[in-house]
C-alpha cells in the first residue's frame, strides 16, 4: 500500500501542473500566437527530441507561418510576448516537475496535432 503523503505530493505536482497552465484560448489569433510561440521553443530548446536540424527547421517555418496567421487576425508584438511568456511557463513548470524531454514531447506533439 501507497503512504498517504506519497499520493498526496502527486496530487499537489498534478495540480501545480494544472494550474499553470494557460486557459485555453479566447479566439483564433490567441490560438495562433501560441501556435507559433510553441514551435518557437520547440525548435530552440528540442531540436535534439524533435528530428533534429531539419525538425528545428520545419517548427521554424511552422512558427513563421503562424505569426503571419496571428498578425492577419490582429494580433500585436504584446499579444505574440504575452504567448511566448504562457508557452514559456508552461513548458518550463513541465521540465522541472516532470522531465525536459517529456515537456519537448508535450509541446511537440501539441504543436503537430493543433496545427493545420
């Protein structure tokens, strides 16, 4: 049997995982700019996960290609910042509570599976 503290501390890292994660976004340009702030930090910080050179190259190109989306729908400098900063903390509270290569995993596949 599982002491009681054991579970306990895995509830609390589920939780703190869950709570700092960004809401879900409001409206299109918002999903865009997370969009391309994800591949953005994907191609710099998981190329080693990801395909490697020619992974980081496409994440880029994914990443570019969703600016250009975002800034069609009216998207700013403030609103892309704000993105990379949510992305960022996530990707960052996954790495340390979990692991580095499962946080490239979660972001990677994320980015693949939202994207279009």
């Amino acid at each position: 049997m599982v002491p009681f503290y054991r579970i306990s501390g895995l509830v609390i890292c589920c939780l703190a995982l869950v709570a700092c994660a960004p809401p879900p976004p409001a409206n299109p340009m918002e999903r865009h700019a997370r969009l391309a702030a994800g591949a953005e930090i994907a191609a710099r910080q998981c190329a080693g996960y990801a395909g490697g050179y020619d992974g980081a190259q496409k994440m880029r190109q994914d990443a570019n290609r969703n600016v250009t989306l975002a800034r069609n729908l009216g998207a700013t400098d403030a609103d892309l910042d704000r993105a990379r900063k949510a992305v960022q903390t996530t990707f960052d509270t996954t790495a340390v509570w979990i692991s580095r290569q499962e946080a490239c995993n979660q972001l990677v596949s994320f980015i693949a599976w939202e994207s279009n």
